[in-house]
C-alpha cells in the first residue's frame, strides 16, 4: 500500500540529495507508530554522517535536522499525502486518512479471504504434530500439540511457505505390546464399539496395566509376547495391524471434528529398524560408543565437542539388549524426512517442552554425524494444559479426560448460550453453531498464551462472551453479519471523503496491521500474536458498533462505514480460520 507513491518520493529526495553533491544514498523507512493518523519516516542522520566523512564540518544531528527541513521545503504536499515534516532528524510523511482509509477497505473487500496472505516464498517446510499412541485414549494431554501444530500449519501457509504436515503416531512399543496381551487373553475376538473406538481401546490399556500391578508374573507373558514381536510373528503381526487401524480411525474421527489434517503419517514401526542401523552408522564413525551386552549404545555429546560444562549430555540411542528408544527412531526419522523432501528450508516439531534435551541431543548428534540439513531441523515446544481440579493425564491408569468428552461439554455449554441468545434458530443450526463455539472456546485459550507457558482450562474464561475467549470474538462476526443482513448486504462502493471518528480511525488502523502480523505470527512460530489481533479486531468493533451509527447514518457516511464493516468482518474471518477457529453468521 502507498508503495508507488514512496518510491517516487524516494527518487525525487535522492535527486534533491544528488544536486546537493550526495551520491549512493540509501534511505530506511519506518512506520510512524499509530496517532490518529498514518505516516512514515526516514532519519537523515547517516545523510549528515556522509557530509561529515566528505570533509565537511558539520554537527551531524544538527545537519541531519537542516537537511531534512530542506528536504520537506522541496518535496511540498506529494499526492496522497495530508502534510510532510522534518522532526529532530526526521522526515515524517502523514498519508491522506480518507485515502489511507480507502485504500484498506477497498483491499480487504477485493482480496476477501485471502486478505493478510503473504507472496509465494517458494519454501518448503514440515510441521510434525499431534504424535498420539495408538492403542491408547485420545485424551486433552494430546490437545495443546494438535490445536499449535495446526493453527502454526495454517499461518505459515498464509504466510507463502508451502507446508507439509506431518503426524507421528506412537504405534508400537511396550504399550502396545500390553495392550495386545490384555486383548488376546481377557478380549479376544472383541471389536470396538461404534462411535467410542477410543475410549474402548483406552480402557483396555489402562485395564492391561492394572493386571500387570496386580500379577507381576504375568510380565514373563508381555516379555514373551515383544519376542514374538521383534521376529515378526504373522498372527501377532495380523492382529496389530488390525487393531492399530482401530485407533487411527478413531484418531481421524477427532481430527474431523477439529478441524485438522495431515498430508503424511510417520510411524514408530517405519523407522524402529532403520533407527538401528543409524545407530551402527555412528558406531562406525566413532561417534557413539557400543557398550553392549553390559550397557547400552551412547553418544557422549559434551566429550566429543570438547565442552568442558555440561550442555548436551550423553544421548542413549539403543539399550543394551538392542531394543530401540525414541532417540533411536528420531535419527531415523530426521533422514526420512529429507529424504522424502530433500527440499526442505525447515523441519519443525511440535512437541512438549519436556523434551527439549531429547531432541537437542538429536540434531546435534545428527549434525556430528555430518547431515548438513541437521540445523534445518528446529524443536517447537509448548507447555501443558491444566484443567479444573488440577487433573493429572496418566493414561496407565485411565485416568484421563478423553477429547471428545471435552468437546461435548464445550458443545452442550455453548448450546445453552445459544438457545438463550438466538432461540429462533432451527435445532440443527443451534446444534452446528453451538459445536462451533464450543470447539473455539477449547482452542483458543491454547493459542492465546505464549507456547512455553503453561494454560489453565477453566470453562468461565473459555466460553466467555463479553472477554478474550473464542466466544467473545465470533460474536463480533456474527454482529457484524447481522448489520450486514439488515443493510441489504455490503455496497459496492463508497467514497471515504467524510471526517471518521476515532473509533473508525482505530478499526481501520487494526485492519492494516493484519498482513504484518501474519508474518510476524510465522516468523516467530507464534499463534498468539494472530490471537491477540482477532481479539483487538473485535474488541475494537465493538468500541466503533457503540460509537459509530451506520444504518441510521446519512451518506456518504452509510456506505462508507458498512464497507468498514464487512472490511472488519472479513479480518476477523481470516484471523480464526488461521486459529482453526469457525467464524459463524449467526449465534
């Protein structure tokens, strides 16, 4: 925006600047924070400095001032301008607001949804989340993972990056080896009931390790079981495979309902025997050392880079009875990645802060090892999600709260909200809009907060309608929907030529920003900053929808601000769908 008009201006203050005798200037813009009015600016400092490395004597500030007041003098009024400046060194340049204002409202409605998107950056780029176990519930530990991987996917698409997404099922190792056992001796021939795969196969597990606790000698039997396992057995090979299938389908139920998709499963079982022989690799180049049968296989981190305080550790990358660890399989699936996509610019992976050693060891280990795209791999953390009751997620001993009983209390919540604020509506809508709300009211409060930092679910603050919930920001769209409605629907055109309130001023301010903040969300892998501007956007609204009368307004002030409107609507649509958030029409 005003892109054309600042580079003419440029040229003519660098031939302004030339006839002076200055060559091979280079200015810097900046934006000139928000007033009431839009600007930007660029110091004339390093324009006095080079005078001064000419000979001349001068007081750099001093000149910079001089220069800059001579600058204005030259320059005039450009067109699309309001006035032009030079302050303390700076030449400052206000656009015109009606036409800074035009300008946004028009391009907002142009580009409609994909407004805020950045160019093609031709950069390819994995985000790996979600990494459920299979054979095990899909409860809210899982949330924080899939709701950040997601949202992180979505921005960094707007923001040109061509995004693959990537899961990571846990889909074998000792829990599955249990919950196989259970099955076959206490369940066998059971299939899961409809519609509750995963609550079933996660009672199952949280059953196997109750009898385990109860009869320890029954541990020779899940021993036995691996063993049979590890040479490929057909029948416990059949069976896993048949149950392993169970858990994805639930898996893709809950990812339905979210919202969420992927492009490309990882297993543990791809890269188990891979892993070890990454593992013989490093043996081999004297990276790690082999203490097996005795101890394990290890990679003294901190000795081989000559630390002399402790950084890295020692990395464990296969036990000493040759059975793979995650470390094991995380070397193995780094090479399939770039394998799969040798161009990848990023390998992201979306994982909890716990692990954040883990998989510096990892990449580091991978870097020793000569992979010169092992500093293209980068560990995104994020902090866990504490419900009422400070409930604890152990799924060993089922003592989780499954996903989709979450979501149905969001669902049932929101439901009585929106009987009570819209009881007109059909019951299917009522059922659709409240689902909406209710997965919104879930997902926000996960985004909303910086990733390392710990959020505390309460439903009070998740659904609610006058504060910063998901809530309070799809009321937003749906008001300004129903302006919208009530107008007849949005006016192709209308000149912005009249005096705009503050309220109008700072609406269309927020709306410029949102590109910028895209960027700004992706460069820094941080959904939050998306959050906080959909939550201004409505908040903002809501100030402008107090202050500013648009069906009762006289034109050209109607039209002029029900394009506002729709321009702020659109905004507000764009900002949740990169949260994975719906924007309703009604409520």
């Amino acid at each position: 925006m005003f892109e054309a008009e600042k580079q003419q201006i440029e040229e003519k203050i660098l031939q302004i600047l030339s006839e002076k005798g200055l060559q091979d200037i280079k200015l810097t813009w900046g934006w000139i924070p928000f007033n009431g009015a839009w600007g930007m600016a660029a110091p004339f400092f390093p324009v006095a400095a080079q005078e001064a490395r000419m000979g001349k004597k001068v007081q750099v500030p001093v000149r910079a001032q001089e220069l800059a007041e001579e600058v204005a003098q030259a320059l005039g009024k450009p067109a699309g301008f309001e006035r032009v400046e030079a302050v303390k060194g700076y030449l400052n340049l206000y656009f015109s607001s009606s036409e800074y204002a035009q300008r946004v409202i028009d391009q907002v409605l142009e580009e409609g949804s994909e407004f805020g998107k950045g160019p093609s950056l031709n950069q390819q780029v994995m985000v790996e989340f979600s990494q459920p176990n299979t054979h095990k519930a899909f409860h809210v530990g899982h949330l924080r993972s899939a709701i950040l991987g997601d949202s992180i996917s979505r921005i960094l698409e707007f923001a040109g990056y061509d995004v693959i997404r990537a899961n990571y099922p846990g889909d074998i190792g000792l829990h599955v080896i249990k919950w196989l056992w259970n099955y076959m001796k206490f369940h066998n021939g059971e299939k899961p009931p409809a519609g509750a795969t995963t609550r079933w196969m996660g009672d199952l597990y949280a059953e196997a390790n109750r009898r385990l606790e109860e009869n320890p000698e029954l541990e020779s039997e899940v021993r036995a079981l691996y063993a049979r396992w590890d040479k490929r057995d057909p029948e416990i090979v059949r069976l896993w495979e048949e149950t392993r299938e169970w858990s994805l389908q639930g898996f893709r139920e809950m990812y339905r309902t979210l919202d969420i998709r992927f492009d490309i499963y990882y297993f543990n079982s791809m890269v188990e025997h891979p892993g070890k022989e990454v593992v013989e690799e490093l043996i081999q180049k004297g990276i790690a050392q082999d203490e097996r049968p005795e101890g394990p296989v290890i990679v003294k981190l901190d000795e081989l880079l000559g630390l002399k305080e402790e950084k890295y550790r020692v990395l464990v990358i296969l036990r000493s009875d040759n059975t793979a660890l995650y470390a094991t399989e995380d070397l193995a699936l780094a090479k399939r990645k770039f394998s799969d996509y040798p161009n990848l610019y990023r390998s992201y992976y979306v994982v909890d802060v716990r692990q954040s050693l883990h998989f510096q060891q990892v990449f580091k280990t991978l870097e020793l090892a000569g992979y010169e795209w092992a500093n293209r791999c980068q560990h995104i953390p994020y902090e866990l999600v504490n419900l009422p009751g400070n409930v604890v997620m152990a799924s060993r001993e089922g003592t989780v709260v499954l996903l989709e009983d979450l979501i149905r209390e969001a669902t049932a919540r929101a439901l009585q909200v929106v009987e009570e604020k819209n009881p007109e509506l059909l019951p299917e809508q009522k059922q659709q809009v409240a689902q909406a709300v209710g997965i919104g009211a879930i997902k926000y409060p996960m985004l909303a907060r910086e990733n390392t930092k710990i959020v505390t679910f309460d439903w009070q603050t998740a659904l609610d309608f006058n504060g910063q919930a998901a809530p309070y920001i799809q009321y937003a769209h749906v008001r300004a929907s129903s302006i919208l409605r009530k107008a007849g629907g949005v006016p192709l055109h209308a000149e912005v030529n009249y005096p705009m309130m503050p309220a109008e001023l700072q609406l269309i301010d927020l709306i410029s920003r949102f590109p910028k903040e895209v960027q700004r969300a992706a460069s820094e892998l941080k959904p939050l900053h998306i959050a906080n501007a959909a939550y201004e956007l409505a908040k903002t609204f809501s100030d402008f929808y107090n202050e500013c009368p648009v069906l009762t307004a006289e034109e050209p002030v109607r039209n002029g601000r029900l394009r506002l409107v729709a321009a702020t609507r659109q905004t507000i649509a764009n900002a949740l769908g990169l949260l994975g958030i719906q924007a309703p029409e009604v409520m």
